[in-house]
C-alpha cells in the first residue's frame, strides 16, 4: 500500500528538503508520464517525532504543491493563484500534533497554513511549469530554494 512512498525512497527523496524527480527521458529510473514542460519535486515525510514545515517565496509563473498520503492519496493542494502574492507557509502534522500545536500557537505561526494529515506517512508534490524554455535554470533555482524540512 505505501508503494509511491518506497519507490520516491528509492529514487533519493529524503526525508528532509525537495528532491528534483526525473522523467523517464532524461533517467533510466525515471518516471513515466511527466511533463517536461513541469519540473517536478518531492519531499517524503514521516511526522512519527513531529510535523513538517514547507516555505518559499515561488514567483513563479505557475507552480502547485499537492500533499499526499503514503499511497499517493492528494488530499491538499494550493497553488500560485490560491496563495497570492506571499510567501509559501505550509505546517504539516497529525491531528493530535496540530491540537496541541493551535493550543501553544507560536507568534511567528500566524500566517502558516496549517494542515492536518490523515496519515504519519506521506510525501508532498511541487510542480512548476516552464513557460519558455530559456526561464528553466530561473524555475529550477527558485524550486530548489523552496524547504520542505521536519519542525522536530
């Protein structure tokens, strides 16, 4: 059941910031299906010991985050339009964490999107389109800068 899950370990998506995916043109362990028009990233997440934290600032012509759980289940998602102009703020935990977390809410918490996962497990998608090709180094640096990352 946790199959996607495994197989983002087996490509290198760790536990902590986003890894780039590959598609199957450009990695014989790449992934089917891609648009290589959309650079694609993923963090898995495992909030066993605590929630996690994604943040950015993507000004970006387009770019989604899908939160999913460990069997590829989407059950949030923001993109560039829904968020605005500021910056990306996305706290992640289980239900009990994220109770216990609004009854202590830290003052620099305020303008975080909290969201409660269904699952300890799970992994999150960022898609960015690449309008042009000559914006791709642009879009690829920004996605990097984007941190997905354990709050302990």
């Amino acid at each position: 059941p946790d199959r996607l899950w495994s197989r983002l370990e087996a490509l290198g998506v760790g536990l902590s910031g986003f890894t780039r995916i590959p598609d199957e043109r450009s990695s014989a362990n790449g992934i089917a299906g891609l648009d290589p028009a959309t650079i694609v990233m993923a963090c898995r997440y495992d909030l066993s010991n605590g929630g996690i934290r994604i943040a950015g600032r993507l000004d970006l012509d387009y770019w989604a985050i899908w939160l999913h759980n460990e069997t590829g289940f989407s059950y949030y998602a923001i993109n560039a339009r829904a968020n605005g102009d500021r910056a990306l703020e996305i706290r992640v935990m289980t239900e009990d964490q994220l109770t216990r977390f609004r009854a202590d809410l830290p003052d620099d918490a305020e303008t975080e999107l909290l969201v409660a996962s269904p699952t300890v497990r799970g992994f999150v998608t960022l898609r960015a389109l690449v309008t042009e090709p000559s914006a791709r180094a642009n879009i690829e640096r920004e996605t990097a800068r984007t941190e997905c990352r354990p709050t302990g």
